[in-house]
C-alpha cells in the first residue's frame, strides 16, 4: 500500500475559489523507489512475453505521443489514397476529435466530386 500526503498547489486566479487549486501528491522516498521497481520488472515481463501490441505507445521505451500521432495520420492519409472511409472515436481528446470529423467530411465531399 502506498501513503501520500495530499497537499492543494495554487494554480492561477482568486486563491479563495478552490478550482483555482489541484491536489499533489507527496510520496516517500521508498515509494517512488519501490514503485519504479516494480514498474521495471513488470515491463520487462511485458517485453519477455511478447505481450506489449505494436500500437501500444504509453508503455513503449522510446515512444511518445509524437509518434502514435504520427502512426495515426499515416494510417488515415493510407486509408484516404485507397478511397476508403476514415471513421474515429476519440472519448476524452475534445479538439482532436474535430479535426477528425472534419477530416471525415473533407474526404466525402472530395469523393462526390
């Protein structure tokens, strides 16, 4: 079990409205130790096993969010060529789902021309 004291960190604007706070965690020095431990076997079980997909990207060493970004478009732009439909769902990333609707849109009005 990991302990962590919750301390509020002031962000920006009135201090006496507390959304202008975030809560920050501050753990022991064992715990990141521990945790960076247990996170390092835990990975190296992943790459032993073959368990890891080769679009996963948070996990990966050397990947970041550069490069499923770029994954993404070239499977988009692949599809597009090919006159396929593009379809995306993203459930939390608000703006980049709008450019994807676009997108969408932008290649079925290109393919009615």
């Amino acid at each position: 079990m990991k302990y962590a004291e919750v301390v509020p960190l002031f962000k920006k604007g009135d201090k006496k409205d507390m959304s202008n706070y975030r809560p920050v965690s501050l753990l022991t020095a064992f715990s990141k130790v521990f945790e960076k431990v247990i996170n390092v076997r835990i990975y190296q079980h992943l790459i032993n096993h073959s368990t890891l997909v080769n679009k996963q990207f948070r996990l990966k060493a050397k990947s970041s969010t550069a490069k499923a970004t770029f994954n993404l478009i070239n499977e988009i732009l692949e599809a597009l060529y090919s006159k396929k439909v593009v379809v995306a769902f993203f459930a939390t990333w608000k703006k980049l789902s709008i450019v994807l609707i676009m997108i969408y849109f932008y290649v079925k009005l290109t393919a009615m021309e």
